[in-house]
C-alpha cells in the first residue's frame, strides 16, 4: 500500500435502520482489538438456565402485575409492522410452536425478558392492549380486520393456552455471564445492539437517569439525539457517565468499551455506589457540557468538521464522551472568547491527525486510542 493510501483519512460512515439514517455516525470494528485475551470461557458452573413450560394467558397475567418486565421506554419495539404482528397471532392460532424465550430472574422474583421481547410485546398488545387489528394473514384470511376480542371464543382460547417454552436464567448467574448469554441469543430478525441489550438487563433507576440526561433541552439542541430509536442517545448519555464517575483511569482497569459500559449501568443501578447528589452533580456536568459544546461549535458540537468541508457530519459517540468532559468545567464566558483558537485547533486536527482520526473511528475501545482521544480534546479545549 502507498504512503498516500495509508495517509487517507478514516472514512464517515452513517448508521442505517429500516432503511433510514438515523444520525449517528458508524463505530467500525467496535471492540475487535481489545487488549484483553480470552484466557478460557465462562465456568460452566456459574450459567444457570432451567427450562419450563407456561401457558401465554399466564405469561400475560404476569406482565400486567409487573412480575414480568417488558422494558419500559424500549424504542425499537414500535418497528415491527401490523402484518408481522398478525402473523405471530396467525402462528398460534395455527398452533405452530414459537421460538423459545428467555428471561432473566432478579433477587426479588421478578423477570426481565432477555430473548423475545418484541413477540411477548406483540402478544400483549393484541390480546391485553386491543392495539392492532389483524391483516395480512396468510392462510386464516376470514380474520383479517379482527380484534382479540372479535375472534370466535374458540380461538381467543387457543390463544390464551397456548404452551411458551421460557428458558430462565437464574440470578445467582454473575451479570458479565449473563450479558454474553444475551449476546449469544440475541439472534431475532433485527438483532439488539449493545445499548438495547443493557437497558434490557438494566434496572429502574439507571433507565430513569439517563432518560433524565437525554431529556435536557440543551442534549436535544447539541446532538437532535432525544428519543433516539436505537438508543444511542442513552448510550452517549452512558458513556459520560461512565468517563465522568471512573475517568480515563478507570478504563484503563477494564479496557473493553462495552464491559466498561457494562459496569457503569451496575453502578447507576445501585444508588450506594451512586448517591442521588454525585447523579444530580453529574446532571449539572452533562447539562453544562451540552451547552457549551452548542456555545462553542454550533451545529458541528460533536460532528467530525474538518477543514475545508460545510457538510455536517452525523454524530459521533466518541467526540461526544471526549468533549463533553473537556467542556462540562469550562466557563462559558471563557469559551465564547476562545471559541475561534478552539475550533480552529480542533479541526486541525480532524484534518490531518489521522491518529485521532482513526482513535474516534474504528477500534474505539483500545485503551490507547481511548487515552489519545481524550488527550487531544483537552488540549484543544485549552487552546488560546
């Protein structure tokens, strides 16, 4: 290869779901150079799965007295079209067997789902939320048009006794465990990304701060992330979290983005580890973060900009959790007089640091393009 080819900047690659851009730029090759070697698999002791068999209208009357968990706030479960909803219905009206589910038990008795969140979601909908009418069916066409509660009585039971076979993972299961076997099942039509995977195992609290975070005006006007369909914007919300509570040292004690990430949702989830005044302080970081990074590059604030390019780049997660913590101490004041030598270093460096370049780009958890990143945007944060 040519010294010209090799000098060639990182190309920007925008993410794509269900055929639309959704803003946010592409991680290429997440994770693939960790640092760390897989020394053997998990103990085979520590993976706990028992298998049973359960009846839908049981699995249904447990959802509605919240001892099963269907996560809340869950974007991506809206995708699924009414012709595919229907013919799930259609499947067990035909009594043909559904893939297996998974979910995980937690320490009070109650179960999240791991595997088959949209079908369950789907399933309690049609019969229990009257939100959707049959269509599309391909062989019981005479019900097409027709509510759970239309359908011949001998239907609405075939239904409700319907036989689910639900594979639950124990909690004495270690989380790290638990999070490869979602990872491992995680094999639907459109499977989970990471953050859909964590906010699946994730608990109340951990889902309501970083809904708190990417609810601020000031994230909105900085990223147009809010309401985010894959979740990115709780991710970026996750990642200062993560950098702000443990910083660049704690990563270098667990080097592998998604473990670190991981970990993080753990520690939000536990309000000793996390009291609700370092969450409140940590509010008023990312708040100001925002704001500034609005104050200081406008519509570029954590977009690849460099020079002698107009077009406005789709968000990128590591400038957003390295300028977020450049900026979140900054003095606003201070910036709007050193906004120009800022910009004008920090696209320099988009421009012809193909180091950077390539440390916001692919292979985003290595420890040492993580600790270059957030060097350089210090330094540019500093620049006069």
């Amino acid at each position: 290869m040519s010294t010209e080819q090799e000098q060639q900047p990182p190309q920007v690659v925008e993410d794509v779901f269900d055929g639309q851009v959704t803003g946010v730029e592409v991680e290429q090759d997440e994770d693939t150079q960790s640092e760390i070697p897989i020394t053997k698999p998990w103990d085979p002791s520590q993976i706990r799965v028992t298998t049973g068999q359960f009846s839908l209208r049981n699995i249904l009357d447990q959802i509605d007295e919240g001892s099963i968990e269907l996560a809340p706030d869950f974007q991506r479960g809206k995708v699924w079209k009414d012709g595919q909803k229907s013919r799930l219905v259609e499947s067990l009206l035909l009594q043909i067997p559904l893939p297996a589910f998974y979910f995980a038990e937690d320490n009070s008795g109650g179960f999240r789902v791991v595997d088959g969140l949209q079908r369950l979601s789907t399933l309690h909908d049609y019969v229990r939320g009257d939100r959707f009418l049959l269509k599309e069916l391909e062989y019981l066409t005479s019900e097409n048009g027709k509510r759970f509660g239309d359908l011949p009585v001998q239907w609405q039971r075939r239904i409700n006794n319907a036989q689910l076979t639900v594979n639950v993972i124990d909690p004495t299961t270690p989380s790290g465990v638990m999070y490869d076997i979602f990872k491992r099942i995680n094999t639907g039509g459109t499977p989970l990304n990471a953050q859909e995977i964590r906010h699946c195992m994730s608990k109340n609290r951990s889902r309501r701060i970083l809904k708190e975070m990417t609810s601020m005006p000031e994230f909105d006007q900085a990223t147009h992330l809010s309401g985010h369909i894959r979740m990115n914007d709780r991710e970026v919300a996750l990642r200062f979290a993560a950098f702000w509570l443990r910083g660049v040292e704690g990563y270098d004690e667990q080097p592998a983005m998604d473990a670190f990430l991981e970990t993080t949702t753990e520690w939000l989830d536990d309000d000793r580890r996390v009291p609700d005044i370092d969450v409140q302080r940590m509010y008023d970081a990312f708040r100001s973060a925002m704001s500034n990074a609005r104050l200081v590059f406008g519509e570029h604030a954590f977009r690849k900009w460099p020079l002698g390019t107009a077009y406005r780049s789709p968000v990128n997660r590591a400038l957003v959790e390295t300028w977020a913590i450049a900026l979140a101490t900054k003095d606003p004041e201070d910036l709007k007089r050193r906004k120009h030598a800022i910009v004008s270093a920090a696209r320099r460096r988009m421009t012809s640091d193909y180091r950077y370049l390539e440390a916001i780009t692919s292979s985003t958890g290595d420890r040492r393009r993580v600790a270059y990143r957030f060097d350089a945007a210090r330094e540019d944060a500093d620049a006069s």
